[in-house]
C-alpha cells in the first residue's frame, strides 16, 4: 500500500514534532509512506466560519496532491473528518468527485483498523489520561460515545496498551468537550475558556501527568488553560507516544 501523510496546517505551523513522530511512525511498521510537498489547509476553518464555498479551491488541491496514493494518513480527527465528511458536498457543487474521502484515515484509525498494530517498540513510563475528541469520537469512531447504550471501546486505549510502562487513565466525563471547537473558542471565548478549565481538571483528577489524544488542536486549546493557570500536568499528542524510542 502507498501511504501519503497528510499534516494539516496548525501542525505543520505549531506543532511539527507531531509530523515528523507521524511520519517515523509509519515508517518503523514498514509501510511505503511519502509526504506531498506544498500541502494546505483543508478548507475546515473556512467552512467553520460560513464561507464554505471558498474551501472548494483547497480541497480540489488536495484531491490532486494524493491522487496517487492508496491511502491518505493524518494525526488530526478534526481534519480527516472535515476531509471526509464535508470534501464530497463541496467538490460535488465543483462538478468534482471526491476521492479522499474514501481513502483518508486518522493514523490512530488507520494503525488500529488497517495496519491492525498488535506490537509497538515504544516506552513510556507516565501516566496519561485519554482526551477524546468529538470528531473523533462521533464522526470518525474513535472510541465509544457514551450517549449511546453500546459497548465500550477505544481505538486510542488499545494503542496505549501496547506501549511499555505506561499507565493509562479516562477521565470521569469521558468524552465531554474541551471548547475548543474550532470558531466556537473564536466567537464565545469566556464559554470556551470554562469549558477548557473544567476538562484539564477532570483530567488532572485521574492522576495523570500528561493529557493526549488524536487532535492537536484540543490538545492546544488545553494547553492554553495549563499555561495560564500554570496546572500541573502536560499535554502530549498520541504519536508521539506511540513513536517514542524511534
């Protein structure tokens, strides 16, 4: 299978130890990866803000970029599931077919459902408590969402798992959210700040010392809350995780 990794724009921009963790990863599986050069966003942030049809001209680049690829890779649910979800109504007005929606993966789905990872090289001995994101939650199936009456399950927890001397916690409101939310921390920043208060010490009741999950951008917007408040715990992507050691 030939693998393109997709890295969106505020990794790219923020945080690019988590491109390059994403990327070694991969690579340590023996999977053939490459990284298209002369990537952009995906179109989310304007789609977010009401002006969808001026994500139309990034999503066309985008199809073109990972063409060739048999599979598209990202460390971030929010933008795969922008990617998957809203690529096929905006190309479709463009008299485009999507095709990465059909192809596109978060790297933790990916290794979990694809790859299907049953051994990791990697070692960690802290303790993390689980941040689970609502795309990833609720568009991309990451793990169970607790308002539904199913089985629980966690693609994230079962990869932690497999990391040497990690101790691994949930906090008690499992999969409430952060308020980050994209725009949402835009135009109601007080709601988003207490909301972003709340979870880092549901997080911080586990015990834990670092908070990860699939999405850099909660992880970002925590992060935010931590400094200011100067907390003691830390954040830390899952890929970075699951690659440490390489």
């Amino acid at each position: 299978m030939k693998i393109g990794l997709f890295i969106p724009c505020y990794i790219n921009a923020v945080y690019p130890e988590v491109g390059v963790a994403s990327y070694k990863l991969l690579k340590s599986l023996g999977l053939d990866v490459d990284y298209p050069l002369d990537q952009t966003c995906c179109g989310q942030p304007m789609a977010n803000a009401g002006f969808e049809h001026e994500s139309a001209g990034l999503a066309l680049r985008m199809e073109e970029l990972f063409r060739s690829y048999d599979y598209v890779v990202g460390p971030s649910a929010s933008c795969v599931a922008f990617v998957k979800e809203n690529h096929p109504g905006i190309l479709e007005k463009a008299g485009h077919v999507c095709m990465n929606s059909k192809k596109i993966y978060d790297i933790c789905e990916f290794l979990h459902d694809i790859v299907k990872v049953k051994e990791l090289k990697a070692e960690f001995p802290h303790k993390v408590s689980i941040h689970n994101s609502c795309h990833g939650v609720r568009e991309l199936h990451l793990s169970s969402p607790s308002e539904r009456n199913i089985p629980y399950f966690s693609k994230l927890r079962d990869l932690l798992s497999l990391v040497k001397g990690i101790e691994i916690f949930e906090p008690k409101r499992i999969d409430e959210c952060c308020g980050f939310g994209g725009m949402f921390a835009v135009e109601e920043p007080e709601v988003s700040v207490c909301m972003g208060q709340d979870k880092v010490k549901d997080h911080m009741n586990t015990g834990a010392e670092y908070i990860t999950g699939a999405d850099s951008s909660c992880l970002m917007h925590m992060e935010g809350v931590i400094k200011r408040d100067n907390l003691p715990i830390k954040t830390i992507h899952i890929v970075e995780i699951l690659a440490s050691g390489l």
